[in-house]
C-alpha cells in the first residue's frame, strides 16, 4: 500500500493550421498536424509514514511539432511571428520528487529533474531559404531544475495556526 508503479503511454494530436490574418508576407502559409507519442514510467512511494519519494522517466517524441517562431520582416524591419514545424523532436528526462516530515511541525521538501530536450530534424526557412536548424536548443526546456522548501507550521493559539515558508 505504500508503493505504487505505473506505466503509461499516450498518442497527442494538435491539427494543423493557416494564419488566418496574416499582417506580413512572411507569416503567409499553412503548418502541419503535430503528433506526440508520450511514455512515462514511476514510482510513487510513502516510506515509514514520514518520507515520501516520487520517481518517474518520461519520453516524448513529437513529429511535426509546431512551434512559435519569430523573425524580422526584411520588407518592414519588424518583428513578425509565424508557426514553423519541426520535423522531429524528442524530449525526455527524469524527475525526483521528496517530502521529509521531521518533526510534528517541521516539514523539508524538493524536486530535481533532468531534461534532453533535441530537435532530430528541423528545417526552416530563413530569408526564403531552407536551413537546418535542428542544432538549436529547444526553447523553455532547461537540462536541469531543482527546488527546495522549509516549511515550519505551529500552533500560536486554540484557533490560530501559522506557517512559515521558505523556499
């Protein structure tokens, strides 16, 4: 009762699309569907009733993964966005999770997660151009995260409670 696995595995799907009101020749164009394939294994555990630790090893690979991208209009000077495709991509990691109760009042947690986040194959157009892009690092995917916290909490009265936190 105090360990549960789990295994799973979904298919995403996000359809593709056309900029209706376009305001530049470059955000002119259609962008295809996106698929992902999302697989996910873990362990959640409650250990002597005063720790627990989460574990999971996730895997997502996308085809056609859209994507914001933004470019200067050589025609304008400005900045106009479009949604691109990346042809492939893969993002999967892992995350540990932890919550120490150490005492009636004291309580300790954190997170850490690793993150390999790639383009396997990513061709955009650039200056009317096609150029392989996939060396570029995927936006908003960090290699690695990690938080803590204390949290004190006691009683100041029969009715009042209070926390501390610090994170």
């Amino acid at each position: 009762p105090d360990i549960l696995g789990y295994v799973s595995f979904s298919r995403g799907f996000r359809s593709g699309g056309f900029n209706g009101r376009p305001t530049s020749v470059e955000e002119i164009g259609a962008y295809d569907p996106e698929y992902l394939n999302a697989y996910e294994a873990g362990l959640k555990t409650v250990l002597g009733g005063r720790v627990t630790l989460n574990v999971s090893a996730f895997r997502n690979d996308y085809t056609d993964q859209q994507l914001l991208v933004s470019t200067v209009s050589p025609t304008t000077g400005l900045i106009v966005v479009r949604t691109d495709n990346a042809g492939k991509s893969r993002i999967q990691g892992i995350e540990v999770e932890t919550d120490v109760r150490v005492s009636r009042g004291l309580r300790l947690s954190g997170s850490f997660g690793y993150l390999d986040a790639k383009y396997l194959r990513y061709t955009s157009v650039i200056g009317g151009v096609p150029t392989d892009v996939s060396f570029r690092k995927p936006k908003q995917a960090p290699d690695l995260t990690a938080s803590g916290s204390i949290v004190y909490s006691a009683a100041l009265s029969s009715a009042i409670d209070a926390s501390f936190r610090l994170d």
